[in-house]
C-alpha cells in the first residue's frame, strides 16, 4: 500500500480529540441520486468551523509536531488551510505566521483574521502560492519554526484521511469523487480508501488550466503549470507535491477536469436546490458527475466531498455570468448601428422579443459619422431563442460580430 498505512487509526484518534473538528455529515442527495441514477451522497466538509476540511491535516500535523506548546507555527494558503492553521494555533495558543498570496479573496482573509486573533502574524505576498510559498520557506528557516505544508507533508495526508474513515463509518461506498488542489485530500482518503476496499474507485476533479495532476500523472513524472487560471483559487497549484503525487499514482483510478463556468453552474444549482454555499473547489466534485459515464454510477454508492463552502459573496456576479454562459443563455455581440435617430429603437421592436432583455449596451467607437460600434449583452430565456436572433439580425443587415468567451475581444471588453 502505502507509507501511511500504519498511522491511519492514530491519527484518526488525533482528529476525535479535538474540539475544532467536526465528525460532519454525510447524507444522500435525492434530487442527484434520480439524476444519476446512483446513490449520491454528499460529505459535508464545508460545515467544518473553518467551512473546510482543511482544518484536518493542519490540527493532524501542528498536534503531532509540538512538543513544549511554545513552537512558532509557519504555513502559507490559498485561504481554507491557513483557516485551519490559525483555529488550530488559536485553540492550542500557538504562535503563527500566515503567508497569502495577493489574490486570496477578502472573505478568507477576514476569516482567518478572525480565527487567529492574537496569535497571528499575517504576510500577503506574492502573485500566487508558489511564489507565497518561497517566502514562506525562507521565512521559516530564519527563524527556526514548525512549517506546515498545506498539502505535501505525511501528517497533513493522514489528517486529511479522517475524511474517508468517516464515510466508511457509515456506508460502503462504491465511487469517492474529491478536488485535486495540491493533492492532499485525494492522498488521504485515497490511501485509506484503497486499504479497505481497493475495489472502491477513487475519481480527481480539477480545474480546467489548473490541472496540474492530471498532467503529471500523465507524464509520470512532476508537471509544472507555466500559465495557470487561478479563479478556483483554492485547486490553483502550479505543481503538485511530491509525497502527493507518487500517493496518487498508486490511488487514483481517474482523473477529470471542469471548466470555471461548468462549476459556477453547480454552484448555483447546489445552493438553489439544495441550499448550499459552496466555494467553487467545493463543487469541484459534483461537476464530476456530469465526466463519470453513467453506466459507472448507476446503481451505485457515490460520494462527493464537498471540501468548502467560503464563497466571497463579492463574486456572486461573476459566478452567475459564468453560469448563463455555461448555459447559453447569454451573448455579447459587437454591432454597427447606424448615426440615425430610432436605431435602437428599430432592433428592440424587430430583433429582440419580451423574454430577451438586454444586460449591456455601451458605444465604443462614435467617431465616425456614419456608424457606431455598440457592445450589447443579451439574456435570452432559451437556449434556441439566441438562433432567431441571429437569424432577424441577418435579415435585417446587421453588420455584428459575435463574442466568443475564447476570443481575445472577450478578455479585453467583459
């Protein structure tokens, strides 16, 4: 198996004598479950005080490494981990010094904030974890302290392994499906997992432009990301770690990827269905299940972890564009309209019918006398409806463009 195995119940018994972690719940998913034709259960992660199972692998490795309580602990996070490691070093009234990078939401800052009170010394550096990362080495080995690796240290992985030994406390299940970040979730309960029943099949899911697991299993050997899209910003690794990534070659069964607006559609769908709040790493697992062939499922125990729920409600906006998107049900053209008075007027009345609405209209160019370009968003009810659209604006001789969400017009107006 692996070099985990013998540490698997110690660590367990580490986790249920804390008063920070939560034994959270897993329960079956009705709506999903017909959906699927499975049993869809969904491991609750994001009801963790600290809304993550991160806080698992960090309270696992500071409680097993400390010896006299007056250690310095050192680690750097995305967000979700450095929650943990400030609740765990705040009950345990460690010294701590956080490392962010710059694009880690206000919501987790605040929160971490929040968590580490007077304890906590808090270093926003760098464009992303890598480089947040160097600084917290160098940091760590001047002055001497604990450093807590988010994810590719044995600890951690152990910690986070606690999550499968509850699943398995209460059901067999047949498929795990969990986000890939780093890897140490998907080590974890993948080890664990494999040591009880190898037949139980362990599924990844990452991010589209971020997968950089999957790529390195691919290759066998460690795939770094040159360029790499941090909106899941807690599944944004550059590179996997080294423990996690010989763990997953032995654990993982497959590996799928989603796109952002694919998440962002699920996270909509969970939280108005199902009235949760996820983070988009913490849907990672259920956009999964529209990658896993339906044969695969049916029938089936499937469990999805949902591994956090600190959404920054700032990027509601955002997420609901993606959705439309993902769902065809909205559409950005550039249109030359002609310098005449009711041409607007002429395209509502003519083009557009009462369930379309237009989102945005801006001129971008009114130098020239004759025409101006207008960019105009366009949400349609429909899917279809976008095809008598086009088909009206044709007839009528528009001269547009449409926007696609990979053109380079895309990046540079919305």
């Amino acid at each position: 198996m692996t070099i985990l195995t013998k540490n698997f119940h110690n660590f367990y018994n580490i986790i249920r004598s804390s008063n920070v972690i939560n034994k959270t719940q897993l329960h079956k998913n009705i709506r999903l479950s017909n959906l699927y034709n499975c049993n869809v259960f969904f491991k609750r992660e994001d009801l963790q005080t600290v809304r993550s199972f991160k806080i698992r692998g960090a309270y696992a490795k500071i409680k097993n490494s400390i010896q006299n309580g007056d250690e310095t602990i050192v680690t750097v996070s995305a967000g979700n981990h450095a929650q943990g490691v400030s609740l765990t070093c705040n009950s345990l009234k460690l010294k701590h010094h956080i490392f962010l990078p710059e694009n880690t939401p206000y919501q987790k800052i605040n929160r971490i904030k929040y968590f580490g009170q007077e304890y906590l010394n808090l270093h926003i550096v760098g464009n992303n974890f890598d480089e947040s990362l160097e600084k917290a080495n160098e940091f760590c080995k001047e002055n001497e302290s604990i450093f807590v690796h988010p994810f590719d240290d044995n600890d951690v992985i152990l910690g986070q392994s606690t999550v499968a030994q509850e699943i398995y406390d209460d059901i067999e299940p047949d498929i795990i499906v969990a986000g890939i970040g780093g890897g140490g979730l998907i080590s974890g309960v993948g080890s664990y997992s494999k040591l009880i029943n190898d037949k139980c099949l362990i599924y990844g899911v990452e991010p589209e432009n971020a997968n950089a697991m999957q790529l390195s299993l691919k290759n066998n050997k460690l795939y770094k990301l040159d360029d790499i899209d941090t909106f899941v910003d807690g599944a944004s690794v550059k590179i996997p770690g080294k423990h996690t990534f010989e763990i997953c070659k032995k654990v993982i069964d497959n590996i799928y990827t989603v796109s952002n607006n694919h998440l962002c559609n699920d996270m909509i769908d969970v939280y108005q269905n199902d009235g949760i709040i996820l983070e988009p790493a913490g849907c990672l697992s259920i956009s999964a299940l529209d990658k896993i062939p339906k044969e695969t499922m049916k029938d089936k125990n499937v469990v999805c972890i949902l591994s956090g729920g600190n959404n920054d409600c700032s990027r509601y906006s955002e997420i609901m564009e993606k959705s439309l998107l993902f769902n065809n049900l909205k559409h950005y053209y550039l249109i030359k309209f002609t310098q005449k008075p009711g041409e607007l007027k002429r395209y509502m009345n003519n083009v557009l019918t009462k369930t379309d609405d237009i989102t945005r209209f801006e001129y971008l160019k009114k130098t020239n006398k004759d025409y101006g370009t207008v960019l105009i968003g366009i949400e349609i009810a429909e899917p279809n409806d976008i095809i008598n659209i086009e088909n009206k604006m044709n007839s009528m001789n528009f001269d547009y463009i449409k926007i696609m969400e990979n053109d380079l017009l895309y990046s540079y107006l919305l």
